[in-house]
C-alpha cells in the first residue's frame, strides 16, 4: 500500500505490496505479494517487522506518514527471513542505528549471521512482556514457524496477533482485511500453508493447542503477508487445525509429465478408472502447472499417483523437480501408485516406487510400465489401477 | 552423557534415546549413525549443539 491503513486505535499497517513479484522462491505468486509490518504509537513507539531490502524507503515513507521515523523507540524482528528484515539496516540508519531490535534467541543468532554487528539486537524469552505505556507487548516463541527464530508478538489489551509469516497469504492486491477479500483469502492461505507449513504441521498442532489451553482471546491476526483477519480470525484458526491435521479428503493427484504422449495417455486412463469411483482427481502435467500448485492440490488429496517417462534410465527430470518439492513438504498417510511408458529400460516405476517409501506413503499397486505406446490391454489395466487406488481411498477414508 | 539441541527446538537426550528411529536408550549423541537425522525437522547431527 502506498499509505498507512489505521487497523486499531493507534495501530497502522504500514507495510508494502510487492504488485511485480511472481516467483518467490519457487512459489508462484500470480498476485504478488505484501510484506506487511505494523505501527504502534504509545508511550514508546513500536515498529513490528520491515520489509524487503528494495522497499526499505517506502516504509520509511509510509511512516513518515503519522510519525518521524526517528520517534520509533523499539523495534521487533519476529522472522529473520529477508523478505521481513532485508530492509533493517537501512530502515535503523534512520530510526536510530543505538535503538534496541528485539528478537528471539534464535533470531539473535540469525540476524547475526545476516547483519554482523551493525544492530543492537536483545533476545527476548518465551513469554517476556514489554509495557509500552497503555498497551503491552507479549512475546510468543514459535520456532520452526516456519524457522527457528520465528516469534509471535501479542499486544494484550487490543489483543491483536502478530503472527509472522503464520497465517499469511501471498496477495498484493486492492484489500487489506478478510472482510473485504471474501472467501477467496481461504484459497491464498491453503496454497501458502502448503507451500511454507505443511513440513511443521505437528509443530502448528502444538501451537494451537496451548494457544487454546492458554486461553488466549484473539480479536486480530496481522500476519506478515496477505490480508489481516479482522472480521473473522476463528476462520482460519479453524482451517489451520484442519490442515495441520492433514485431513485427506476423496481425492487423487496424478501429477505427471510425457515425451511423446504415451504417459499423458496412460494418465487420462488412470483419471478415468479413479473418476469412475466418484472420487475426485486431478490432472496435473509437471510442464503446465507449477509445483506450488500441485502441492497446493496435494495437501488435502489422499492419494498421490506419479506418472514418468524414463528418460536415460531415469525418471523425467521436471517429475523429479516436483517429487523433491513434495518431498519436503513432507504430506502425511497417503496412498501412492507410479505408471509411465519407456523405450528400451523402463526404470521410472521402480524408483518412483522407491521415492515414495522413502516418503513413507503406501504405494498401494506395484506399478504399471508400458513400452513405447499403450495398447488396448494396457489402457484397460491403467483405468483398472485407477479404480483400485479409487477403490483404496474409499476404504481409508 | 550431554544432550544435544536441534536448531527446531528439539532436543537429543540419550537417556532417552529415539525409540522410534531405532535407537535405543543410552546411546550417546556421538554413538547415534551419521544417517539420524531430528525426528522433528530432519536436520543432520552437524546442526545441533551441545547443552551444557
């Protein structure tokens, strides 16, 4: 945003849209991006994470809007991430290189490693409150939220969250609260839980439950990118205990790529075999849509189904790509099967098969390998094996 | 014998072990095989560090 958004009393989301960025970290963002950071004026002034290194000005700009930067007394680094805390430096020189930067343990460590020496960082503990004046500020440890040093902040009397990159969505674009985004907020949130949480889900289960048994009453969650949830933060409290659960609905992926059309062809047979159970699928070609979205398809499918062709003995590199993504991410009880057609040595099925061991899923079918193109007898034993993983996903399910 | 602290929060106690991945109470943090990796995050030995 080019100006200051006042989301409480006092409180300004005084962040930037990054409108331009469409790949971010191999993430793609159809929607750019924000990289929100929050103002709070009181007795002490507060500024809540910055921003990327390249919009370090027009934060300054921002703030400038309601406050001389130099009148900013603390600072809080709740990610070291450098989409949060590139423009630190830049934004210190201005705000006053000897002000305190507040962090967790290990956020000490790494903006150290980032910044040798050029802040004056203090480590706060799990559970420290600062008084700002009227309000004060709780510290919440989150490591592996999604990185060690990652920490909540929790202005109490406003019960406000600011909740780092949990929460967040990958969205630049006219809205700034759930209330005005609608529904759609829902599918940015999943991709970004996918994407960025899903390795951690047993971490956010935790979380959510001594945040529960805490009792802690949440009117605001500002996350640090996307939307904040102003209108309805149950919402998507709600769907981060549904995904971190990895709750599978009736669904089947089969993510695959092809040469010479043999293993697409095998893998509308599958989909066929898998549809004719009344159990969802998806066709996803690892050359047409990115492997963001297909792990965003992935988080909620119970069964993961490969196609590849074998190439050099091999299977297809952009399959392997998307496989060591997915990888990762590490997706919880789920079904898997591989299929895919070769030439003269057909290797793709057996370490597809291999690939989701090691991601201990249950490959549920030995595999199916065609040479150069399917038959009619081939095709009915693929729409064969899509019935049978259908047939699987019914009966765990 | 000392502990040892994932980056994740995780911590190694050979008192106890990781029963899950085959190792049994008792081992020491430098008997565990170079393949163990934190049940947790799945980060390799070279990442934690000794607790006093």
């Amino acid at each position: 945003m080019f100006k200051p958004v006042e989301i409480a009393p006092g409180i300004y989301s005084v962040g930037c849209r990054d409108w331009d960025i469409r790949d971010f970290h191999g993430y793609s963002t159809y929607e750019g991006t924000s990289y929100n950071a929050f103002l709070i004026l009181d007795e002490k002034n507060v500024l809540i994470d910055t921003v990327k290194k390249e919009f370090a000005q027009e934060l300054l700009d921002n703030i400038s809007k309601i406050i001389d930067p130099a009148d900013i007394d603390v600072v809080i680094s709740n990610h070291t991430e450098m989409d949060h805390s590139g423009a630190l430096t830049t934004v210190m020189k201005r705000i006053g290189s000897d002000k305190t930067v507040l962090c967790s343990k290990m956020g000490l460590k790494n903006l150290n490693s980032h910044f040798p020496g050029k802040l004056n960082l203090r480590a706060v503990e799990n559970g420290e409150e600062l008084c700002l004046g009227k309000r004060t500020l709780a510290f919440m440890e989150t490591r592996m939220l999604h990185w060690p040093d990652s920490m909540f902040t929790y202005a109490k009397e406003d019960k406000i969250l600011f909740s780092s990159d949990a929460f967040g969505q990958h969205y630049a674009g006219d809205c700034a609260f759930d209330d005005e985004i609608g529904e759609r907020v829902m599918d940015h949130a999943a991709k970004y839980y996918a994407n960025i949480l899903l390795n951690y889900s047993t971490k956010v289960q935790g979380l959510l439950t001594s945040v529960q048994a805490s009792g802690l009453e949440i009117n605001m969650i500002c996350p640090d990118h996307g939307v904040i949830f102003r209108k309805d933060p149950g919402a998507i409290i709600a769907k981060y205990d549904q995904w971190s659960r990895q709750e599978c609905s009736r669904k089947a992926v089969i993510i695959f790529d092809t040469m010479w059309k043999s293993t697409a062809v095998m893998a509308r047979e599958v989909a066929k075999g898998i549809e004719s159970r009344d159990v969802h699928v998806r066709l996803m070609n690892t050359r047409k849509c990115h492997r963001s979205d297909i792990m965003t398809e992935v988080m909620d499918a119970k069964a993961l189904v490969v196609g590849s062709p074998t190439l050099n003995n091999g299977i297809f590199p952009v399959v392997a790509d998307v496989l060591t993504y997915i990888k990762g991410l590490r997706p919880q009880n789920r079904l898997a099967a591989a299929f895919g057609s070769y030439g003269w040595s057909g290797e793709a099925v057996k370490i597809l098969n291999r690939e989701f061991e090691a991601m201990k899923m249950e490959v549920i079918h030995e595999g199916l390998k065609v040479q150069y193109v399917p038959e009619p007898g081939d095709l009915e034993n693929c729409f064969s094996m899509g019935k049978d993983i259908a047939d699987k996903i019914i009966e765990t399910s | 014998m000392s502990k040892y602290e994932c980056p994740c929060d995780y911590v190694y106690d050979p008192a106890e072990g990781d029963f899950e991945n085959g190792i049994e109470a008792g081992t020491a943090f430098e008997d565990l095989p170079d393949s163990w990796v934190c049940p947790l995050c799945g980060a390799e030995k070279e990442f934690f560090e000794k607790l006093d």
